[in-house]
C-alpha cells in the first residue's frame, strides 16, 4: 500500500503531459502511486501514460471510454488504494517536494486535509496565490461559498479514509465546479485542518478558457453543482447557517457564468436564473465598467450590454 495516491484525468493534454508527470517523477518523496485516467483520448495522451507505466510501474494506466473530469476522477478514487490523496491536473507541474512538504505536515499535524500554495502560469508571466485554509471544517465551506479559499483540489492533501468511510464522490456530467461540491462535503466530515506556507503547484492558464466563451453546457453544470451543494448542507442542517452565504455565491453564478461571459442568447435565456438574489449582486466588487454593463443587464439593455461585451473581450 502505497503512501499517496495521486489522481491524474488526463484528456487532450498531449503538448504539457510529459511536463506533468515528470514533475511526478522529480518527487523527492518516492512512496506513491500515480493513477493516470487515460478518459477517451483522441490524440496521443493514453499512449504517452502508457509509455511512463512501462517505465516505472508506480504508474497506473486506465483507459476508459470519455466520461469527463468528473467520471476520470471517480474512476481514479475507486483505484486508489494510498493513505493519502491528492489530484493533479494534466496539463499543470509540481515542485519537487510537493509531495513531501504536504505529507509531513500531514504526519506531523495528524491533519485530515493539508493546504499549499500556488502559482498561476500565464503566457509570460508567473503569479503567486496564496490563500490559508480556516482552521475549522464550518470556516472552509464557508470561505469556499465567499471564494475566500479555492475549492481547487491539487492544492489540498485529503485523508483518503474519509473519503470512503463517507462515500465522498463527483456527480459524473457535472464537470464545473465539481471540486466546490467534493470539497464542501470533505470539509463537513473533517476534524483538523493545517496549511504549508510554499508554493508547491504551478496552474496553468488557459488562454481558451471559461472567460467570455461560456456554453450553456458549462453553466448548467456549474448550477448542477450548486444544487448539489446547497441539498448536501440542508442535509446537515446547515443551510440556515450559511444562508447569505450561500445565496452570494449563486449571485457570483449568475455574475460570471452568465451576465459577463455568455453570449447574447445566453444572458437573455437565464434572465431569471436567480433572480431572487440580484440585489445581491450589487454587493459582490465590481469596477465601474462592470457597474455599467450590470445595470444595463438588469435593465434589459441588450444592444448596450452587446456593445459593451464587444469593447471589453475585443481581440
């Protein structure tokens, strides 16, 4: 048995993967597995993973036909057998003590989950995040609902018996904000959290991503895991508790899934989608232009909104 078991979807990621996973291999702490979800690949990805298995056999291969990120990490959770789990993304890269700074502090603490820092990777230029988690399981969900800590799992180091003792698991199809949803039910089950202060994860940003280019598919997704969200804390009788809490952040929803990144169609369909908390949106920072865009939103000022979309995502 394995100390850690790192999960590793891998779709459509044949130009960064060997980046990934030799950032795997570079680990200064040897005693993992790595299980590498090979999820429908239509270039040469599940070949490349199959090459590092043949290689070195703490890597795992699973072919499987496509089932999105959700479907390839509950695959990887049922073959993990570490003490530890974390997951990392396909086309992203670890420092080389990753994974032994988190484990120690993991060891050391008795910690159910442990946080590091992160930096973002855009085209010419390197960012750092560093966000702390809470010290109490109610402060995490509700710093998650506020997007005061990211709900991002490669940058927490989850005991895997609570996972399996709860029956932890992402909703296959919804593949937005998954890690919102799987985060707020580890954070209820956990008893100590601790933190390590390093940037240990470097995120690489897409520049196709989410941004002005959100599809319906995306945010029905995303509103699929805020259900999911919301009925897990009415389930522990916690909705009361994070009310306001959780009504900001389907503002935040709204805000970005649909009246700043969709197109025309899109922001005229869901109109209505929460509606009920779009007094609320004036409480979430905004700059004056998106001030003005919002207010020609809620106005039904469409050719304006248009105009203004235009000059603000304009290539």
């Amino acid at each position: 048995m394995p100390q850690i078991s790192i999960i590793i979807p891998v779709y459509k990621v044949e130009q960064y993967l060997h980046k990934c996973l030799d950032s795997i291999l570079a680990q200064t702490f040897t005693d993992w597995e790595c299980i590498l979800i090979d999820d429908g690949n239509p270039d040469s990805s599940g070949a490349i993973c199959d090459k590092y298995a043949q290689q070195d056999s703490r890597f795992r291969v699973i072919h499987q036909e496509n089932k999105g990120s959700a479907g390839a990490r509950n695959t990887g959770l049922q073959m993990a057998q570490g003490i530890y789990l974390i997951c990392v993304d396909s086309d992203d890269w670890v420092e080389p003590d990753y994974l032994e700074c988190l484990y120690n502090e993991a060891e050391r603490t008795g910690a159910d989950v442990v946080g590091c820092n992160l930096v973002r990777e855009y085209e010419g230029k390197s960012v750092e995040e560093r966000r702390t988690l809470p010290p109490e399981s109610l402060e995490c969900i509700r710093g998650l609902l506020e997007r005061k800590i990211r709900g991002w799992l490669h940058i927490k180091f989850l005991r895997r018996s609570l996972v399996v003792e709860h029956k932890i698991s992402f909703v296959e199809g919804l593949d937005l904000w998954e890690d919102m949803l799987f985060c707020t039910k580890f954070f209820f089950f956990t008893n100590k959290i601790s933190n390590v202060d390093k940037v240990l994860y470097h995120y690489r940003y897409n520049a196709t991503s989410i941004t002005s280019t959100v599809s319906e598919k995306q945010l029905e997704q995303v509103v699929g895991n805020m259900q999911e969200i919301e009925s897990f804390l009415r389930q522990q009788n916690l909705f009361s508790t994070l009310q306001n809490e959780i009504e900001l952040s389907k503002a935040r929803i709204k805000s970005y899934y649909v009246i700043f990144s969709a197109n025309r169609e899109i922001r005229k369909k869901y109109y209505s989608l929460y509606q009920e908390y779009d007094s609320k949106l004036s409480q979430l920072p905004y700059s004056v232009f998106s001030r003005i865009y919002l207010f020609c939103y809620l106005h039904k000022f469409y050719i304006i909104c248009d105009f203004l979309f235009f000059l603000k995502y304009r290539k």
